[in-house]
C-alpha cells in the first residue's frame, strides 16, 4: 500500500500528510480575497463576510453562512455597523464584533439572537482589532481601542468587562498580540516594538522570551496553541521562536529565511505529537516548521485560511479543503516503507490471505513467534480510527479481525467500539453533512456534544440513526431528537396549525420523554397561540397543560382541564389564578359554570374567607346556604368565655375527680361527702357577644323562611330561645348556661339541683321522655340522691323500664337501691335484673318460670362450684322444657 505513503513529508523523525476533505459546493467569484471569514473549530461551520468595512447604504456587504464542506446554510445582507472580527462560540453561534464595540450574536441559521456592548468609552475610541477565543469560563471577546486600551470579556454568556492596564509606550495598534488562558487566568500578550508586555487584571508586565536571540529584533506576528499550552513568535529579522506559553522554557529558535511576516502563523501538533510544528503562510507558500529545524514547503495557488484543530490545521482553499497533520506514530509503523511493525505484518497477511496466497501463513507464522498477534490487532484497530478513507479504514478493520481469528483470549470491545464510532464518522463527514471530524476530536468533543450539534444543524433522520445504532437511551437520543425536531417544525410560517399538529402527533406520538406541554410552549413563544392549545389536547398529563394554559390567558379550558383531571390542588391553583387576575362579579360567574371548581372554591372559602362565601351565596340566591352559613356564623361570634369555669367545672365532676380538693371556679368537689355546692361564678361574657348571635339566627330564620325550610327555621327558633333562656337562668341563678347545648343544659341544671328549671325546658321544647327519664335518672344516681330517685320512680310510668334504675345503682355502687328495682321490672327483663344485683336464685326462678332456655344458660354460666345444686336444677328444667 506504497501510495497512502505518497503524500508523506518527513519532518524530523516525523511525517506529515495533507488530505483532502472536500471539493468545496460553494461557487466564490473574487475568492476569498478582501473577505472576513471565521471557521469553527472540530469541523464547524464557515462565515465569510464579503467588504466587512464598507459603509455605503446602496451596496451592502452580504453575510454567508456554510458547512464546512461549502454547503449554503444561510445568506443575508449586513444592515448594522462595519465590523471588525467575526469568530464562534463553543456553541457554534457566530460572534460579530462591530467597530463601536457592539457584539451582534447570530445562530447557525442567520437568526439574531442578542448583542452586548464592549463598554461606552468604545464608542468613541472605535475597536481597532478584536479576538474571539475559548476558555475554561466559556467563550470570550478581547478588543484593542483606538486608545490603545484592551478590554476583555471571558464569558460572554456571564459579561463582566474587564479594562486592562495601559502598555508602556503604546501609541495605536500593536503590532501583534494574542490571549492566553493560565491556570484559569485569562491574560493578553502584547508586542510594543521591541518590548513583549503580559497583561493581567492588575498590572503589565514586561517579559522576554528566554533564549531569543538579540538578531532576532521585533516580535511582529505570534501565535497560540489550541490548547493555550505553546507560544510561537515570529520576528522583523525571520526568526520563529517556539515555547510554553508561560515564557519559561524555549523549544526552538529557527531562521527561516524570509523577513516578510506571515499572513496567518498557526500550531499543528497532535496530543502525544513526537514534532508539533507552526505552520506561516503567505501568499504563495505553505512553510511547516518543526521544532528539529526542518520544513516543509507547499506552494499555495489562492489565498486560503488556516483553522488550527486539536490535532492539525484545516487548510480552506475557494475550491477545496485540506488536513495538514502530523501522521500519528501507529500509521507510521504500519504504512511507512519496510515496516516490519506486528501491524503490518498482520496487513500484508490478510492481503495474501485474500490473493489465496501461502504467504499469508508465514506471515502470521511470523507474528505468532514474536508473540504479538494481539498488538498487531491493536495497531490496526488504531490506525483505522486515523484514517480519513473508507477503503483504508476497512482494509485495517478487516486485517484486525482476520488476525482476531487466531485469538483465544483477545476482548472484542475496542474492535467493536471502533467500527462502531467510524461508521458514524463517515456519515457525519459526508459532504452533505459537513463535519470533516477526525477520530481524535470525536473522542475530545464527546458523542453526546456531537449528537446535540447534529440536532443543532437540524439532521434530525440522521441523528435518530445514529442514536438507534449506538443504542442510546431514548431520553439522551431519539426523545432529545424529536423534542427538537417538533420545537422548530411549529415554527414552520408555510404551514397551517391542524397540518403541524397532525404531524407532530404522528411523528412524537408517545414517545417516552417528549413533553407535548413544552412543544406547545414553543408554539406560544412563536405567536402560534392555537396551534399550542391544539398540541396541548396530545399532552396526557394535565398539571403539564394548566401552567401554559394560564399563561396564555385560557383561562376557561385551564380551569375545565384542571377539573378534568381530578387533581384538587391543580383546581385550587387555577382558581387562586382566576381570583387574582378577574375581578369578582366575573370571577363568581366563571366559576358557575364549573360545578367542581366552585364546590372547592365554597370549601376554601369556609375555613379561608367566610364572607366571600356569603357573596357566593347571595349571587346565586341560594338562600338554604345563606341560612347555613348565618348558623355557623352565630358559633364564631361564641368565644371560649361564653362557656363560664363554672358550667365546666359541674361537667368535669360528672365524669372524673378534680386533682385536687376544689375545682378553678364554680363548683366545689368534696371527696367525703362526694357532694357538689355552688361558688360564685367567674363573670359572664360582654352582653354583645349573645346578641351578635341572635342576630346571625335571625337572619338564618329569614333565609330558611326565603328558602321555605320550615324544619330549619322552627331549629333556629329553638336555639334562640335556648340562648335566652339560657341568659336568663345566668342572671338569676349564676349557672354559666349560655353557649351549652339544650342536652348539656338540662345535664347542668340538674347537676346544680335546679329540677323545675330543667323540667321546664323539658316541657317548652317537648323533649323526648326517654331522654329527660335517662338524664334526670344519671343526675340522681351520680349525686346519690337515692331518695329523689325513689320518689321520681314513682312519679309515673318509666318510659325507659326499670332495668335502666337497676343498671345505673349497680354503676354507683349501690346494690341495695338496685334490689327495689328488680321486682318492677317486666317479667322479659328479670333474669338480667336479678343477674345484675347477683341475685342467682331469683335469676334462676325467673328463668325457670319463663322456660327460657338461653335465659337458664346465661344463669348456668354466672354459676360457681359451690351453686353445685342450683346447677342441677337448672339443668333438669332445661331437660324438661327440652322434652315439651
């Protein structure tokens, strides 16, 4: 394979080789000539500016964007200022800087996206020369002022202008300079004559080149690597002094022979480079020099421009497009004349493998003695990564993989990695795509940056392949692809809004991680108002669709899809929306119409905003809910002091003993005697607090009357009754009654021992006899007034039996009253009665008598060993009453 050695020039103990990239599709008349281009690097775009000074309003200069292999991407005329310097962004924005300092941003497509100014002192001093230049921060614009001040930005994305200190002597343009990015440190090399300055954020200071020669003279021309790492000078005499960039250690110092500066001076040196070089050029020559002293001539036939790369320099003719780098060490072993590398050994085996040749054997026999099959699989695996041509790249894949054969033990993973990565190299660098990326800046740049730049340039069916053969998750890939895709297709002016969404559906359809809420934003933002409610109905989660919905002023279908989903936060926060933004009277009205909504609405308002509930309610006439709503609100006006310690401290002695001798207020508790006896009770609350509540009953008493709830009404009436009479006992007898339910008031009445008042509410608010029975029996029962209970007994017919007098005495301890009891019970009730006081004899006669059978089994279970005969008996009438 003597003719890939062809093009091979040897610089030290190096080659280097051109290849071409592209026969380029643009068609440039005058070439580039009085033109200012830039050149992303990693295989960026191009921008030429044709006459970027030239300030007539008739003719002016024309802007054109292109892929690297000339394929028109955009063209437009350039309206504003004339400009300086035209350069990239790591994000492949093109950067504009004009000679009042105004940086005009543009996108891949010609769409102005912002601008910045380089400070205000510009303006008048005008921008002399201007770099765009890459560091750690981001990217970042360097200017020279027509008062010899520089001004410097690291990150355009974060500006904060930085005023460099002013250079000794400098009057005008210097000569040259360049940025230097150190240790996170952003700084400006300067030549002033014969002097060389750094500038930083606080001083200049003046530095010399070590072992520059004192023949050399002026600094006119310098440059940076790609990586900020090596510095190269080149002097008024025709020296080319190479060094770090920190100007602490030299490389060389070479002659060249040639005093006229260099139109363009650029590194090219490759990671692990065995000869970096900097290659000049001028009008008519190519000159490489190498740090060993030696160079390599090229005669230039039109002016080009050189893009420095991380591993070589892009050499843009009008008419075509080259790599110039050094050949790396792996191609060399394998391609250069006589190599007896294992990698070419390994090829020449597969050549005359496939010429059925017995050669074949004896070069792997070869290879195999040596012991290094496995590096020859790897060597051919790298150099194959190297090469720009297809055939080359499958010859050496296919020699790796016949020598692979012949391994037991050799992993697979970086021949399938590899083979992998050049089949996506291959597709990008086509012409009609235009990224001409070298394996090394592919592994630099990442798949997933190069992805996103592939998604930038709109190659949507491409990026969705190479996402779908590197098997990437679909978030990272095809979701990613298509979020974008459908972001940009709603911007489409041509097309109506039913045929975007139609095919943005069928093409998103549920694909995992596109949100349809976030294509329809995009929409929106584009003026596209009914094309992102119709993307919106696609969209299956309905928190996604309301914040947009809101924001574009839909309210009605915001709050009609909240309700939809069933999500109460999601309504709430839609209403709270519609509250602040609409004024009441529309508000109440839109909320009619979403029974869902203004039933939550109505809840929020009970414990939020009760009055404007009421507003609610008065709208929509609803005079039921008014009369609720003046009935809750009569209890707020009850505060805790209506509820006097006196009535609470009759309430506690009912069910437990004070902790202590007495009780705070009211009612005093004395364990002995186990009586109650009136105090002096603790004043009652502001007359005001009871009438602002029967006035709010009144009301209700009204609504219910409007609302023709006569039930209601008649309620309301009775509680306002209560509450006076309740006021009245209070101011009578001291009771604390006001606030207390008619149960609790009856219950306290006759805990103070007022029966005639607790019998008249009985009376005037027919409540049933059972319960006043209940109450008054427990009252009696619990301050062991057993004669009054006695007495009541008698008064009449128990509506509630008499069983219930047994059960109570029995709960007081009180076996002796209970037995009274027992004889009045009814005849279905007795066994439980006797039962009840532990009476087994008369609970047996009572059972027998009846012939009960559970009746006598509920005896024989309370019976003990020693009721040996009442069991028997039991027993045998059980046996009877069995046989009957």
């Amino acid at each position: 394979m003597a003719f890939i050695t062809a093009n091979w020039n040897p610089l030290g103990d190096a080659f280097y080789r051109k290849t071409e990239l592209y026969e380029m599709f643009w068609s440039l008349r005058d070439g580039l000539g009085d033109s200012l281009v830039a050149a992303a690097p990693y295989g960026g775009p191009i921008a030429l500016l044709r006459a970027p000074l030239r300030r007539s309003t008739s003719s002016r200069p024309q802007l054109d964007i292109y892929s690297a292999s000339g394929v028109s991407i955009t063209s437009f005329p350039w309206k504003s200022g004339p400009v300086v310097h035209l350069g990239w962004s790591v994000n492949d924005e093109l950067l504009c800087v004009q000679e009042d300092g105004t940086v005009l941003i543009y996108d891949l497509f010609g769409t102005f996206k912002r601008h910045f100014s380089m400070g205000q002192e510009v303006v008048q001093s005008q921008v002399l020369e201007a770099k765009v230049f890459h560091s750690p921060y981001g990217t970042g614009v360097a200017i020279v002022t027509g008062s010899s001040r520089f001004t410097l930005a690291t990150n355009i994305e974060d500006l904060k202008l930085r005023r460099l200190p002013e250079v000794p002597g400098l009057q005008g343009k210097p000569s040259c300079w360049v940025v230097l990015t150190q240790d996170r440190q952003t700084k400006v090399l300067v030549s002033s004559g014969a002097e060389l300055y750094v500038l930083d954020n606080t001083s200049c200071t003046a530095v010399y080149p070590p072992g520059l020669s004192p023949q050399a003279g002026s600094i006119v021309h310098m440059a940076v690597s790609f990586s900020y790492k090596y510095l190269a000078l080149f002097t008024e005499a025709g020296h080319l002094w190479t060094g770090l960039s920190n100007l602490q250690e030299r490389l060389s110092e070479v002659d060249i022979k040639r005093t006229a500066p260099p139109t363009q001076m650029v590194w090219c040196r490759r990671p692990r480079s065995q000869q970096p070089s900097v290659v000049l050029m001028w009008d008519r020559l190519l000159l490489v020099v190498g740090a060993c002293n030696d160079t390599i001539q090229f005669p230039m036939e039109e002016r080009s421009v050189l893009v420095g790369e991380l591993d070589g320099v892009r050499i843009i003719a009008p008419c075509s497009q080259e790599l110039l780098q050094e050949v790396p060490l792996v191609c060399q072993d394998i391609f250069k004349i006589a190599s007896m590398a294992p990698g070419a050994l390994l090829l020449e085996a597969h050549r005359e493998y496939e010429k059925s040749s017995q050669k074949a054997d004896e070069y792997l026999r070869e290879i195999k003695e040596q012991d290094v099959l496995g590096d020859a699989v790897r060597q051919c695996v790298e150099a194959a990564a190297h090469e720009y041509d297809p055939d080359t790249q499958k010859a050496l894949m296919r020699a790796a993989s016949f020598g692979k054969c012949f391994l037991t033990d050799f992993s697979p993973e970086q021949f399938v990695v590899t083979c992998r990565e050049l089949r996506v190299l291959n597709a990008v660098r086509d012409s009609s795509v235009g990224m001409p990326l070298t394996h090394t800046q592919f592994k630099q740049m990442t798949l997933q940056v190069l992805i996103d730049r592939l998604v930038y340039r709109q190659f949507y069916p491409l990026t969705m392949e190479v996402c779908r053969y590197l098997k990437i998750p679909d978030y990272q890939g095809v979701s990613r692809v298509l979020k974008h895709w459908a972001s940009c297709k709603v911007q489409q002016k041509d097309l109506t809004d039913e045929a975007i969404a139609r095919a943005v559906c069928s093409k998103v359809g549920d694909c995992p991680g596109v949100s349809y809420s976030d294509i329809a934003a995009k929409a929106y933002e584009c003026g596209r108002p009914e094309l992102a409610i119709k993307l919106l109905d696609y969209e299956a989660r309905s928190g996604e669709q309301v914040p947009l919905l809101l924001k574009m002023k839909r309210s009605q279908l915001a709050l009609s899809k909240a309700v939809e989903s069933g999500d109460t936060d999601l309504v709430y926060t839609v209403v709270t929306y519609l509250k602040n933004e609409m004024n009441r009277g529309d508000f109440f009205m839109t909320l009619r119409n979403q029974p869902v909504a203004l039933s939550l609405y109505r809840q929020f308002c009970k414990l939020q905003e009760p009055q404007t509930l009421k507003d609610l309610y008065n709208q929509d006439d609803d005079h039921q809910e008014l009369g609720n709503f003046h009935v809750s609100a009569s209890y707020r006006e009850k505060v805790s002091c209506t509820r006097t310690r006196t009535t609470q401290s009759v309430l506690k002695s009912k069910y437990r003993n004070p902790s202590g001798p007495s009780s705070p207020g009211g009612l005093v508790w004395t364990s002995r005697t186990r009586r109650v006896f009136l105090t002096p009770p603790v004043p009652l609350c502001p007359e005001q607090r009871l009438e602002g509540r029967l006035a709010q009953l009144q009301s209700a008493v009204d609504e219910f009357n409007k609302a023709k709830n006569d039930f209601a009404a008649k309620a309301t009436e009775d509680e306002m009754r209560l509450l006076r009479y309740q006021r009245k006992l209070d101011d009578e007898k001291g009771a604390g009654l006001l606030g207390l339910s008619l149960q609790a008031t009856m219950e306290a009445l006759m805990a103070l021992g007022l029966h005639k008042q607790a019998e008249q509410i009985y009376r005037d608010f027919r409540v049933p006899d059972k319960r006043f029975w209940w109450l008054k029996l427990k009252s009696l029962a619990e301050k062991e007034q057993w004669e009054e209970l006695e007495k009541f007994s008698r008064s009449k017919k128990s509506p509630i039996g008499y069983l219930a007098f047994v059960e109570v005495c029995m709960k007081n301890n009180n076996r002796h009253e209970a037995k009274k009891y027992v004889s009045k019970v009814t005849p279905e009730q007795k066994v439980k009665a006797h039962l009840a006081v532990g009476d087994l004899e008369g609970a047996a006669d009572a059972a027998i008598e009846r012939r009960n059978d559970s009746e006598m089994g509920a005896v024989l279970s309370r019976c003990s060993a020693s009721d040996r005969l009442l069991m028997d008996r039991l027993t045998r009438a059980r046996a009877g009453a069995a046989r009957k």
